[in-house]
C-alpha cells in the first residue's frame, strides 16, 4: 500500500472514520500519513449553535411558507430545448434555403453536424443539470461553453480550407445578422424555458443557454450559406455561438445583480 | 486491493420526505429540516472561516435561499448535495460582498476564533489551522468531507464538479498537508537536535 492508496481510503471514508486494518502495515511506517490521518481524524469542538438562532430561522420561514409546484422532470426540459432548437432551425433553412448543405462534402456534412448535434446535446443537458442545484454531471457545467466553442473551432479550421472571398466582411455580416437573427428568438426562449431553476447560477446558465442559441444561428448558417473560405466560417459563423454565449452571460449577470439588489433591499 | 471509492446511496430517504413536505408548506418539516441540517450547515461555515459570526450570519442566509429555491428541489434526489450547493453559493456570495465593501472602508478585523482542541499535548496543528493554508477548492473539498461526512459523489454534486475532479483536489491537498506537517515536525525536531 502506498501514500496514494491512503489518499484514496480517506477521501472514500466518510468523516473521521478509521482507516481499515490493511492500512496498518504502511501507516507504522509512514510517519506523513500517520501525521495526516490523525490530524484529520481529530475530534472537532466547534461551539455549538445558540438555540434561538434555529427558532428564528424557522420563524423568518414559517412567516412565509407558502406550498411551491416543484419543477418539472429534465426529460420535459429538454424535450423543450429539442423542440424549440430544431424548430427554429427549421424556420431558418426555409426562407434561405439548403445551398450550404449542397456545398459541402459529405465528410465536412457529417463533421459539422455530428459535431453540432452532440455539441446541442451537451450544452441542453447542462442547462437542465444547472436548473437543479447538486446535480450530477459528467462535465463540469462552468467550461463546457468554452470547451464546446473551442472544439468547434478547431473542428472547422481542420475541415474547411481558405479560399478566395472578396466580400469578406460584406458577406460576413450578412451571414453573422442572418445567424443572429435566429440565434436571439431561441436565446429569448430557452430563456423563458428554464428561467424558474436559474436562480442560483444565473451567468452559467445565460452562458450556456445562450449557447445553445448560438448552434442554431451556427446551424442555419451552415445549411444554407455556401461560402466554405475557412476564415467566413471560422470568424462569420463561429461569432454567432462566441456573441451569443456572451451576451447569455452578460444577460444571466444582470440578473444576478437585479436580484442582489432586491436580496439587499429587503434584508 | 481495490481501493477505488464507491459512491454512497444517498440513505437520506428520510431528508427527501422532509423536502417533499417542506414545498408542501408543511412547518413541521421545517422545523426538522432546520433542526437536523443547520449544526452541519454551521459546521461548514465555521470550519472554512473561524468566525462565528460570519458562521450564523451565512447560516441565516442558506436558510432564506434555500427557501427561496425550495421548488428547484426534485423529489428523489439527495437532498445534501442540493443543500451543500446553495450554502457554496451563499459563501461565495459572501467572499465577493466583504471584497466589494473593503475596497470602499476600512474594516476593523474580527480574529479569528481558534476552534478548541481536543488534545492539548499534541504537538500536531489543528485541523483548522492546516487547511486554512490550502487553496480555496482544495480546502472546500476537504472540509465537506471530512468535517460535513459527505461522499466523493456528494461533494462532486455540490461543487457543480465531477467525482474525479474532486478526487484530484482532495490528493493534491492531502499532499500538501503530509508536506506540511513534515515540515512542522522538522521544525519541532531541530531545536532539540541543537539542544543536545
């Protein structure tokens, strides 16, 4: 048995619980994890809490208990976000039509798109997680956005290749007002949809959510433009996610700061 | 040996019944919820701050946001990690309030309380002492498990993290702290060794 084996004992024994006898023959011999163990062990005398703190808490609760209808299942949460993304979506190829997806080879097609509908999922699974406080996660919800963005990009830098573009900022704000003009109805109401659970975490969830918006414009775009010069792509296309991600962000620190001033008045 | 950590089944079916009850606006719930779940709260506090109370204070705090969040609860999940979270986000809350005011006044400061020891011979610093020197994570992650006896799967739950992100940090600080106490135990052991 190692020191790092002991590391492992004592993070999965709950509390001050002994270390099993197997630990025994290295802790005679280790002086650092006799040393550690016992000073994590140590009986704690923390003074106790005063009585009449918890009765007024309960009191200041009571006062205002009120029954409260609990949130809804995730499964409903992002049956909702499949539905508003793919509707939206939807709306956006119809007007401008599937040229993008004409232009691409069927490699860049599965690339992007697989990578866009498991980028979807991600970031619609995180939201729902972050709506309940203790969650379990696979990954950790305050890098996912960036994460997501920068797999993106990388992913397009890899796929797409230069090509010549004369109207490279010309065409470049159309697509980035077309994208956005999908982009801002889906952040306003994925918004609506989880705004009762973001209560807690309010910028990593303006972040995601606003994300998540992002992949839409990302996805009209890339049905139906059929400008393939890696650098439109990279900074055209990329941009809705990257201005959608951080206008959610900005959004969810607004309320955040709405509600500490209302924390702050009524306290 | 396998000496991988198992994540615990959340036996707290009891606590899930009470937070069922408690969006159902019965007191009674409250009052239990309240009465078993603040000395753990306070604990945690106090461990990470040394001051009482601070400690209270943020105590009072978790309790106005949980309720204030009680409907995000989702009936059969565990109820420490959702609690655990909320308390993070009232002290984070609380680190970024007393940031914003020092910069505006000058505070008087409040020392610290030095928790009572058990063992007043022991020559080994107290718990609280030696993780007051670890970073901010790592001293979290050790605190809720070891002081607030949660599992690994708890504390990944409510620090918003995965279960071996948490296992890194708890590492990487029991390592810090054996480097600690070396370092304390060779600093004890040198005078002597000049003395003689």
């Amino acid at each position: 048995m190692t020191c790092h084996d002991i590391d492992n004992l004592i993070s999965s024994k709950p509390g001050n619980a002994l270390p099993p006898p197997e630990a025994a023959a290295h802790l005679d011999t280790c002086d650092e994890c006799r040393a550690l163990i016992g000073v994590l062990n140590e009986e704690r005398k923390l003074a106790g809490l005063p009585a009449v703190q918890l009765e007024r808490i309960q009191a200041s609760i009571v006062k205002t208990l009120k029954p409260v209808r609990p949130l809804a299942p995730a499964s409903l949460f992002l049956f909702a976000c499949a539905i508003i993304f793919l509707s939206i979506a939807a709306i956006g190829v119809i007007p401008f039509g599937m040229q993008g997806w004409g232009a691409l080879g069927i490699g860049q097609r599965v690339a992007v798109f697989a990578t866009l509908a498991g980028s979807a999922v991600l970031l619609g699974v995180s939201i729902v997680g972050q709506m309940v406080p203790g969650s379990k996660y696979a990954l950790a919800p305050a890098g996912l956005p960036v994460g997501i963005l920068t797999v993106l990009l990388i992913l397009i830098a890899a796929t797409f290749r230069p090509q010549a573009d004369p109207g490279f900022v010309e065409n470049g704000l159309t697509c980035m007002k077309n994208g956005l003009t999908y982009s801002i109805p889906g952040a306003l109401l994925f918004w609506l949809l989880v705004r009762r659970g973001a209560i807690l975490f309010p910028k990593l969830i303006g972040a995601a959510a606003g994300g998540l918006a992002g992949l839409i414009g990302l996805s009209v775009l890339e049905m139906n433009c059929s400008n393939l010069d890696v650098y439109h792509v990279l900074v055209w296309h990329g941009g809705v996610v990257v201005i959608s991600s951080v206008a959610g962000a900005l959004l969810g620190a607004a309320v955040e700061y709405i509600d500490r001033l209302k924390r702050h008045k009524v306290s | 040996m396998q000496l991988e950590a198992q994540p615990s089944a959340f036996p707290n079916a009891e606590f899930e019944q009470l937070m069922a009850r408690y969006q159902q606006a019965d007191p009674g719930a409250v009052a239990v919820l309240v009465e078993r779940l603040s000395p753990q709260l306070y604990r945690f506090f106090a461990s990470q701050l040394g001051n009482r109370a601070d400690a209270e204070d943020m105590l009072q705090d978790t309790w106005l946001r949980i309720h204030r969040v009680r409907h995000t609860y989702r009936a059969g999940d565990p109820v420490l990690p959702w609690v655990y979270t909320i308390a993070r986000r009232v002290r984070v809350d609380n680190y970024r309030k007393r940031i914003r005011i020092s910069t505006r006044e000058t505070s008087v400061d409040v020392l610290p309380e030095v928790p009572t020891r058990n063992d007043e011979t022991s020559s080994l610093p107290s718990f609280e002492e030696l993780v007051a020197v670890l970073p901010e994570s790592q001293r979290e992650v050790v605190t809720m498990l070891k002081v607030n006896e949660l599992s690994l799967e708890e504390v990944a739950r409510a620090t918003s993290s995965t279960v071996g992100a948490v296992k890194q940090k708890a590492h990487r600080a029991y390592q810090q702290l054996r480097n600690l106490l070396e370092q304390q135990q060779f600093a004890q052991a040198a005078p002597k060794g000049a003395a003689r």
